[in-house]
C-alpha cells in the first residue's frame, strides 16, 4: 500500500501548470494541492482500479479536439486530433507506466530507447571519431499507432512475460475505454475503441513499443552492422512512441536495413 501512496506523491510532483484537464474539469493545479486525506481516497480508487480493474466511466472517456493545421478544411487529414483525458486517469496510468518502465529495465532493458535524448548522443560520438558519420532514416508510424488490435496487444504483454494482474487492469481500462469529438461547440456520442492505443494517454507510447519488439529482435538477431552506444550497447534503431529512427555508420549500412 505504502508504494503505491509513493508513487502517487511522486507522480503529483511531476504534474505540469497550465494544462488542459478532461471530461471531469479537474485542472492539475488542483490535484497538487489536495490535502492528505485525499491522497489515502486516491490510493484506494487506484489500489482498486488495479487489483479489480475497476474505473470511474470518466476516467476511461477521452474528448477528441480537431485542431485545423493547414488546406481543405473539408479534408480530415489536414487537422492534428488533440485528445483530453481525465488528470486523475492520467495520473493513475502514469503510475503503470513507471511500474511496467521499471519491469522493462529489470528484464528487457536493451528493448526501449529514448528517441531524442538518445540521438543526440549517438551523433554526439559519432561526431568525435575521425570522419565519423551517422546515417538515420525516420519513419513515421502514426497510422499504426491507431490501428494495433488488442487483442495481439494482450498476447504480445503476455509472451513478454508481462504480469497477469498487470494485463488484467489495463485490458479492463481499454474495454471500458471511450471517445467523443468536440466540433463546433457540441460533442458527439461516445464512441467505443476496438483498436489503437489509446491517444494523449500517458502508458500508450510504452505499450507502442513493446508491441513492435519483434522489429527490434530482428535487427538485433541479424548479421547486420549496429552503432554503439554506451550503457545500451550494440543499436540498431530507436523509438519513441510512433517515431523510429533506424541507424547505420554508412549508407550502405542504412540501406540494407530498410
């Protein structure tokens, strides 16, 4: 119980100003503030959620915002989709996500990587050697992050060897998942989710790309020529949610990789 109380202050601590909240208008300003008595309420909302998989509907509904970005208005492609969930709901999967984060570095460490961070680095030595190099191809699988079934999902958390009780309460947290659409002032029905990981959600990058670790295995399987990287070892590609950069010493390296 007192891990769980830990983890909440510690996730609270980590709430930014200034945002948006959810469906229950909960602004995160409020949350930092709430006295001690709330925080044994929130254990227990939490402790329940994870054991039984039980949720408030409010922290399952997320609200779709369409913001326009640039041609045809009429054309869907042309606005980016900004989902708003519940702070409380975000607070409680931001918790998972430190716990299955933590699980991630005991048993697969060499799995995930930060994108960005990561990156920088890897140009960073490259740059040091003499007439170093690095070669990076990018892509962009923001169409796959809305379409991953889950029910591969659950099977691929289960061979990874992912607990039950784990699975259990976030597959309950998915099932009773929904979606509305804010448009013109009004908001549509709630929609049901049959697949994707779920937009503006704080575990969904993780759970991203710990569906694809069978292209990482593979790269990492081959005969194919990786990049060091201190502390991580030997590199073929890195992620971040939907983004992959794959990388290579040489074009012709880079080539056979893609």
């Amino acid at each position: 119980m007192a891990r769980i109380l830990l983890r909440i202050n510690e996730a609270i601590r980590d709430l930014k100003n200034n945002k948006a909240s959810g469906p229950d208008d909960i602004p995160n300003e409020i949350i930092k503030v709430l006295p001690d008595s709330y925080m044994g309420l929130l254990e227990q909302f939490y402790n329940r959620a994870l054991i039984m998989g039980h949720y408030p509907t409010i922290w399952t509904k997320s609200i779709i915002h369409p913001i326009f970005k640039s041609g045809d208005k009429d054309n869907p492609s042309n606005y980016r989709d900004i989902a708003l969930i519940s702070n409380l709901s975000k607070l409680f999967t931001t918790i998972l996500r430190s716990r299955l984060n933590e699980w991630v570095e005991r048993s697969n460490g060499s799995i995930v990587y930060g994108l960005i961070f990561t990156l920088t680095t890897l140009i960073q030595l490259s740059l040091r050697k003499k007439r170093g190099k690095l070669y990076v191809f990018f892509v962009d699988l923001k169409k796959a992050f809305d379409t991953v079934p889950h029910s591969l999902l659950w099977k691929k958390l289960t061979n990874l060897g992912v607990s039950y009780q784990f699975i259990h309460a976030i597959r309950n947290y998915y099932e009773q998942a929904t979606v509305a659409v804010r448009l013109r002032g009004s908001i549509t029905e709630n929609i049901k989710i049959h697949s994707g990981v779920l937009q503006g959600e704080p575990l969904s990058p993780l759970l991203f790309i710990l569906f694809m670790t069978d292209l990482i295995k593979m790269y990492d399987n081959s005969d194919l020529t990786s990049v060091y990287l201190p502390e991580f070892g030997d590199v073929h590609l890195l992620m971040y949610a939907d983004d992959i950069a794959i990388i290579g010493e040489s074009r012709i390296n880079l080539k056979k990789k893609d």
